[in-house]
C-alpha cells in the first residue's frame, strides 16, 4: 500500500510540470502573433503619420487664411512666414501692426510635419498660378524621406488636385 501511493505521488509531481515541446510550442504561437502585429500595425502607424501631417496642414491653412482676413495679405518671409502665425511680426505700418489679432495656432505648436521636418510654405506669384482658384501659396511637407517634390510629399488636398490637373493639361 505505501509503495503504491509513492508510485501515486511520484507520477503527480512528474506530470505537473511543462514539457519541452509545450514550451516551444507557446513561444512558437507568441512568435506568431507578435509578426502578425508587426504586418498589421506598421502600414497603419505610416498612414497616421500623413493623416496628422493633413490635419496640420489644414489648421495652418486655416490660419494662414484668417491671418490674411484681419491684415490683407498672407504672410511673407520678412515677416516671419509661419511664424508670423505664433508672434507678432514687426510691421513697418502700424495700422498692420494693430490688425494683427494673433497667435492664429495653439500656443507651443510646432510647425513640423510627423517626421520632424519643418512645413513648407512659399508665396506664389498670382502671374504664375495656373488656377485662379488656387491659394496664393504652396503649403506642404516633404514627407518621410525629406526631399522637396517627390511621390511622398504630403499637400492639401486641393493643391494635390490642382497639380494633378497642371500636369494633366501639360501633357495634352
């Protein structure tokens, strides 16, 4: 009788722990799960990346448009450019001075797109613009890699429509 309850216990205590293969098989599952994240989360980490860099753009146009309402024309690089926006540019007219009605943007906001590269912003020569609809200004980011004019530079979404419609009209 007790050596059966031995024999009883000693199975108990073996059978209680994880084998080998139970392990690697739970690391093999969580392998698995961790590359399906990896494949699912990144693309949508890179297409909130240019979302809140839209969103930026768009509260910049915005300001840039209420900005041109209170003192007649948009902001020139004399004036500070986008910074103009957050601080009081120094005007040589002083009725300008006193139309100013800003900051036209939070506080502390940052003119950078999501990758850390500063907004681009450049006045346009209404004698230049193919659209008489067109702002006169580009406002855009060069995107991740940084470069001016290339596939991934993000712009609003009417400039983006207008320069498709250039480029569609050189051609023909």
């Amino acid at each position: 009788m007790i050596l059966r309850s031995t024999k009883r216990s000693a199975l108990r205590v073996a059978s209680t722990g994880f084998t080998l293969i139970e392990v690697l098989l739970v690391i093999v599952i969580i392998l698995m799960l961790a590359g399906a994240l990896v494949v699912f989360v990144l693309p949508q980490q890179k297409g909130a990346e240019k979302n809140t860099t839209r969103l930026l753009l768009t509260q910049i146009q915005s300001a840039l448009d209420t900005y041109r309402l209170n003192i007649g024309s948009y902001p020139t690089e004399d004036q500070g450019g986008l910074g103009a926006l957050l601080v009081k540019p120094t005007f040589e007219n002083e009725r300008l001075g006193e139309k100013w009605q800003g900051p036209y943007l939070k506080p502390g906001t940052k003119i950078e797109d999501a990758w850390g590269f500063k907004v681009r912003y450049e006045l346009v020569d209404s004698s230049q613009k193919l659209e008489a609809s067109a702002p006169d200004y580009k406002l855009y980011s060069v995107g991740p890699d940084g470069q001016a004019d290339t596939d991934d530079d993000v712009k609003l979404a009417d400039e983006a429509e207008a320069s498709k419609d250039s480029k569609t009209v050189l051609e023909q």
